[in-house]
C-alpha cells in the first residue's frame, strides 16, 4: 500500500468469498494484519453484504465453486452493477481454465489453491487495491461527474494526443446558456444540473459516431473539438434543434454557440477556445440568432483596438502624442488672413509608426479613454498659445475638441479655466469645438453646460455640422458662436447638386443664428470662390494648409506678421 | 495432541502449510485437527455410494482445496486423484479410492487424538 494513502486512511476492507471455513480462516489469518476482513460463504451472502455498502470494499477474494451462488454469478454481477464495478475482484481458482475464463468475465487476477505463499498474495492483493485507487483518482480528475463528460485538463489533453495522430480539419466549439446563473436562482441548482445535464446527453448523443470529444469546461460552459466537414456547423445546428424539442421548468433556454471553423494549428488548442468563445459571447444579448463564427479580421481588429488602449497612457506620458494645428484663415478681404486654428492630435506610436486618428478618436470615444487626449490637447493646445502669444504679442486663438464625455465632468468648466489661468490666458483665447451629434445626444445637459461655458467667455463652435439629427427647433435654443460645416458636404460640393443645396442651406442657417460659418476641408480654389459667393468668411482646408507641427505652424504666423 | 513433527511423520509438507498460516504454529495445528471432520468427508462418501458423481465432485474438489492449502500432502493427492476422476467422470472403482482417502484420513484423525 503507499504509505502516503495507508497513513492518511483506515485500514481498507476485503470481503473473502469462500464456502470452506477452513480456508476462510487460513486467508483470514494472512489478511488481517493489512486489512479489515469481512467474510462471506456463497455469492448470495456476498452480494447483499455488498450491496449493503459497496463503498466500504477495497477488494473481493473470490471462490470460484461454492454452493447456492457460485463465483462466476458473482463476477457476472459486480461486472454489471455499477455500484460494484469500481472494487477488484481477484478469483481463487483449483482450475487453469478456470482461470482463462474468470480473466475474461472480468477478474483482475488470479490466486491458485492450494494456496501461494501469504507474500504473493499479499502482494497481489495490494497492487490491484493500488491500481483501482489510482484509477479512480484519474477517472474523477478525468470526467466531470454531474455530466460525464471530459473535464477541462482531460479534455486539452486528449486534443493533444488528437492532435499528433490527425491533421484533419477541425472545429472548435464553445457553447453556453443565457443567464444560466437566474435559471438556478429561480429555478433552483436541480433544475440547472438537470439542464446542463441534458445539453451533455445530446451533446454525447450527437458526438457518438464522431472525431469528436466534449467537455464541461466550467459552470455552464462547453466545450466541443470536432472534425469540420462545411462551411458551416452542422453539429451546433443539431444540438440546437434537439434542445429545442426539450422543454424545462424555466421554460425556455437559450442556447449560445460560438464556432471557431477549421482551427488554426500555428496556435495553441486553448486559443482556439478562447476565439470560439469570442464568438459565442458576443451573441450575448442578441435574440435574433444562436450561433456566430469566430472572424480573425474582427478579432485581429480587436487586438489592434486592444493595443490603443493599453498603449494610450504611456504614450501621452511619453508625448507619443503630439498636437497639430490648421490653421483657419479669413477671406473676406482681398487676402486671406490667419485667423486662428485648430489643434488637431496626432499619434506617433513607437512601434506601430503614425496612426490615423480615425483608428483611435471613434475608439476613444466609444469607451471615455478620450477624455484623457481631449485633456492632453487642452494643456497642449494652451501653452502652445501662451508660447505664440509671448513671442508674437498677439493671440492667435486655438480651437479643441471637447468631447460628449467631457460634457458630463462636473468639473470641466474649472478644468478648462485651470488650464488657461496656468498659462495666463483668458476664457477668449481657446475655442471650444462640440459636435453636433452631442447636442442632439443630450440635448438640456449639454446647453446648461454650454450657457456656462459662455458666461465665462469661452466661445463654442459646433463641430460637423449638418451630418447630425438636430431638429430645426433646436437650433433655434442651441448656444453658439460658430458653425462648422461638415467636410462632406464641402468636398462633394462641386460634384452634386444636393450637398452643394446643403452648404447653401448651412450658411442660411448661420444667417438665421447671427453666426459665422468655418467651412472645413476645402482643397480647390473653386470651392473657396464658391464659399465665398455663398457668404461664407473662415476656411479651414488643405488649400491653405495640411495640420502642422507647432514649429512649422510658426512660420505661417510670421509670414503673417511680415504681410 | 498432534504436533509437527507427528504431521511431518504422516507425510505433511509442515513446512508450507505452516507457512500459508504465517508461520501461526497454533491456527495450523488447529485446522488440521478439524479437518477430519469436514462435512465434505461425509458429502463425498454419501453421494458415491448414491452413484451421485457430480456431488461427488464438488465434494472432493472442496476437500481437495482445503487439503491442499493445509499441505496435508497424502490426502491432498488422493483427494487430487479422485477429484480428476470425477471431473472427466472416469469408471472406476470410486468404493476404494474412497476407503483409501477415509482410511487415510483415519490415521490423521488418530493421531489428532
């Protein structure tokens, strides 16, 4: 015995089946010492002895010939029980084909009479007691008991013992239930274990003639490898309809599938669980389907979008980002003249070189991280015209972005203030950009905070507008000092009819509202000589100038000051 | 009393029969003196003089089990004998081989005494 398991545990208990007292007491004598000896006299006595508590039994000593039940209907039925099946049974045989036949009913081993030596029964007691423990250690570690199925470790074993015999395409496929954890809230833990065990009895009954192998992987969460013969998953579908003929106490549950097609052999098997289960979980909250595939270019994305965010701090630490400005120029007389500008961020990543902002600013936006940038850019934004004003001795105005988010920091009004204050600016000196699509998201905040905004000096411009949904009543209580005409409408002004009617519109718009109009994005004369008719008196646009660097931006206020 | 040595004498193999009892002198010695009166004796004789062979040999294999794990060796090889006999269900005379293990037995239960 291990010293390990003998320490740790009772002695173990072997049932002696055997009509002969004698031999009872001569097998009684040498088994004593090592184990709790129970005896029986015929198969029937031992039979109910163990059916009384199979548990209790490490080994069955075996008479083959006895009367009333013999040891071959013995064997027949702790083969077939399964509360029996786990205990070895070693026969005790006169007879060598006895011995072949015991062997083939399912005995573990054999001892002769007359008897071997105690030591080699002994010895043979305690290896097959051994050999059984640790098999049930590994079949506990190996299946899950609520479903049968593989439990996680075994089941990625198995994939890669799969593996090195079959490079036929596979699937990897993750599968789970919507909200299982209120099923067994409300329904109770019976009602969930009874679901989750009829999903692995579908799941195995579907799997049977497969190249195929399932686990529960964890609470209601499954696992399925197997071979792909489509474009798409058969099986899931299968598995699907099959559940959907089973009612529950919960009524209804839904299923969730995500399929990785055709698994990628460069990576890891537990990678290719990890994007099925992509998949599957980015149907959660989606009722109008069951199943999704995995998509690498998706994925791909949002490792990319992943990197942008982790990346994000210690690049503004590091002034990976860096601020731009175009410049905004005045056409209402003869020459055009510098206004003002816009800082515009640019992100000049360490490894991944210069990023579109159109890859980050939506991202940014959609989960808050820009009001970080939009911070960065003001204190940016602020001491770069503090620099120019000093060297100048006039203010050249920048205008910054301020995002929706920022809308609802109490505390942007003093932030904003801070920040000029810290470089000796007034409220007059920065602009402030709101898209328009904020106006329309949140309408009664957003005016309360412009209203501020402007009691303290500062001067709004509405961002792109014309691309968002503000309602012509609207306008007419928006707070604003400048209206910026989305670029769209002014790059395809000379090709359509339409967007040209809508710069039109705009610049009525502005009239109406007593403010100025900056169109953006204008790159030919044509369309400036067009702005110009139209009454339009700021341009913002590639005609003039791209976004530059603050160094080369100063050039183009020293020529101003020369002119 | 029966000891060792007289068991020895009688054609025992002690030795190994003293070893299947762990070398427990005392449980051997006392199995051996019970041995004679095992029920399979009578078994065996009643279900020959019926003509009952296959009694007969569920009765000689327990006793040749028994025998054998006691090493009673002159027993044990005519209750062998017999046993193999039975189990091919050879004609032969099973009256003498019977009065050969009975009288065999006889001298074991003598020397118990």
């Amino acid at each position: 015995m291990k010293r390990v398991l003998q320490n740790a545990r009772a002695k173990r208990k072997v049932l002696v089946v055997e009509d002969e007292w004698i031999n009872r007491e001569i097998l009684g004598n040498m088994l004593s010492e090592e184990y709790d000896v129970a005896y029986a006299e015929n198969g029937q006595q031992a039979i109910s002895l163990l059916q009384e508590d199979a548990d209790s039994f490490s080994l069955i000593l075996l008479d083959l010939m006895m009367p009333v039940m013999g040891g071959e209907e013995v064997l027949k039925i702790c083969r077939s029980d399964t509360a029996l099946t786990g205990i070895p049974v070693i026969v005790i045989t006169q007879d060598e084909d006895a011995e072949v036949s015991s062997i083939r009913a399912g005995a573990d081993d054999f001892i002769k009479k007359p008897y071997d030596m105690p030591e080699v029964i002994l010895a043979r007691c305690e290896r097959i007691i051994d050999l059984y423990e640790q098999k049930k250690l590994i079949d506990s570690a190996e299946i899950d008991p609520l479903t049968g199925l593989y439990t996680r470790d075994f089941f990625f074993e198995y994939i890669r013992q799969m593996e090195k015999y079959s490079d036929a395409n596979m699937d990897a496929i993750v599968m789970d239930v919507e909200h299982f954890h209120l099923i067994n809230e409300i329904y109770g833990r019976s009602e969930g274990d009874r679901i989750l065990k009829k999903i692995s009895s579908v799941i195995m009954t579907e799997l049977r003639d497969s190249f195929a192998i399932a686990c529960r992987c964890a609470a209601d969460t499954f696992y399925i490898y197997h071979s792909c013969s489509s474009d798409y998953c058969m099986l899931a579908e299968k598995i699907l309809g099959e559940m959907a003929s089973v009612s529950f106490k919960s009524t209804k549950i839904r299923l969730r599938i995500g399929v990785n097609k055709s698994v990628d052999r460069n990576t890891a098997p537990e990678q290719w669980f990890d994007h099925a289960k992509l998949a599957c979980d980015g149907l959660r909250g989606d009722y109008t389907k069951q199943i999704a595939y995995y998509d690498s270019a998706a994925h791909d994305r949002q490792l990319y979008h992943e990197r942008l965010i982790r990346d994000m701090d210690s690049s503004i630490a590091n002034k990976n980002f860096t601020v731009y400005f175009q410049p905004k120029y005045g056409i209402e007389g003869d020459r055009p003249v510098l206004k003002s500008a816009e800082a515009l961020i640019r992100w000049i990543h360490p490894e991944l070189g210069m990023i579109n902002p159109g890859d980050f600013i939506p991202l940014f936006e959609s989960n808050g991280l820009v009001q970080k940038l939009d911070r960065f850019v003001w204190e940016e934004a602020a001491s770069q015209i503090a620099f120019w004003k000093k060297k100048f001795g006039f203010t050249i105005p920048v205008s910054v972005n301020v995002s929706r988010i920022d809308i609802f920091d109490p505390d942007l009004e003093d932030r904003l203030l801070g920040i000029l204050d810290k470089n000796g600016l007034s409220s007059g000196e920065m602009l402030l950009e709101i898209t328009e699509s904020a106006y329309s998201d949140s309408a009664e905040r957003l005016i309360e905070v412009v209203n501020n905004l402007r009691a303290k000096g500062f001067r709004i411009e509405m961002d792109d507008f014309g691309s968002g949904y503000s309602s012509l009543n609207m306008l007419t209580t928006i707070p604003i000092d400048v209206l910026k005409m989305d670029m769209k409408f002014v790059s395809n002004m000379l090709k359509d009819d339409k967007s040209l009617k809508l710069c039109e519109l705009v610049m009525d718009i502005s009239k109406f509202l007593e403010v100025p109009v900056v169109a953006e994005g204008v790159e030919e004369k044509a369309q400036l000589d067009k702005l110009k008719d139209m009454g339009c008196t700021i341009i913002q646009g590639y005609y003039f100038s791209k976004p530059l660097p603050a160094d080369q931006f100063e050039k183009l206020i020293k020529k101003e000051t020369e002119a | 009393m029966i000891t060792l040595d007289a068991l020895r004498e009688f054609g025992a193999d002690t030795d190994r029969g003293l070893a299947t009892c762990m070398g427990n002198e005392a449980l051997y010695l006392r199995l051996v003196s019970s041995v004679s009166s095992e029920k399979s004796f009578d078994d065996l004789s009643s279900a020959i003089k019926a003509g009952d062979l296959d009694s007969a040999f569920e009765a000689a294999h327990a006793l040749k089990g028994v025998l054998g794990n006691l090493s009673l060796t002159p027993l044990y090889e005519k209750a062998s004998e017999i046993t193999e006999f039975l189990r091919n269900k050879t004609d032969t005379d099973y009256g003498k081989l019977l009065d050969e293990l009975m009288s065999k037995k006889d001298i074991l239960t003598d020397l118990c005494k």
